[in-house]
C-alpha cells in the first residue's frame, strides 16, 4: 500500500496545490486557482500543460469531441481543478474518462472551494 504511482511527483504537485490554497483560500473561480497553479509550476520547473487537448477513437475514426485536462503534469499525471460544494460521480467520471483517452494512470482531483484543499488521486490500471 506504501508504493503509489507516482508518488514523488504527486507530492510535489499536492505540496503546491497546498501553497496555493494557502495563500488564496476558498472562494475564487477555478481560472484564479489555475492560474496561481500555473505560476507555481514555473517557479518550480516543473514541466506541464494546460488545457491539454485530447480526441476520443471511436473504432476507425476520432469523434469530433474533444477532452481538454485542467493540466498535465510531468506527462503522466492529469491535475483536474474543481470549486465545488463536494466531489460527486460526475467528477470521477470525468478524470477516467481523461485517463482513458489520454492513456494515463493518475489522475488528482481536486477542490479548492473548502476551507481545507480536498484532493482525491483516481488511478487506471493499464495492466
């Protein structure tokens, strides 16, 4: 149980995450968080991308809509940013889905609208 996916790189990413909600609290829109997210990952070298675009195969054809992740980190790790209430199915679905078109293993859910950041890591086995 101690050997995580990506355990290292997911507590960088959670440790700024921290940072972040520490110095904006709860209360903004997710562009504010994704921002400061943004400015963070820069000041620390650490190699992502925003809004990540990825198509959904269907069969023999790529269906016209597309996915767009909050971010990816370090190419292997999808950061999806919420200001909800609370987490429900549908933000789980959301990050498998991610996980299934972008044929990565980790994703982190997170919410930034409580008084404590609330995250979640949601893995798929490729196995």
């Amino acid at each position: 149980m101690d050997d995580y996916l990506h355990k290292d790189k997911t507590y960088k990413i959670i440790g700024i995450l921290f940072e972040v909600h520490k110095n904006l609290g709860k209360g903004f829109s997710e562009i504010v968080y994704k921002d400061a997210i943004e400015y963070e990952f820069k000041l620390n070298n650490i190699e992502f991308e925003r809004e990540k675009e990825f198509s959904v195969n269907y069969k023999n054809t790529v269906l016209n809509h597309k996915f767009y992740a909050d971010f990816v980190v370090f190419n292997e790790i999808i950061l999806e940013i919420k200001t909800v209430d609370c987490f429900n199915s549908a933000h789980y679905n959301q990050c498998l889905n991610y996980l299934k078109v972008s044929n990565k293993e980790l994703a982190l859910l997170v919410n930034f609208n409580a008084v404590s950041l609330e995250h979640k890591r949601i893995a798929l086995s490729r196995k």
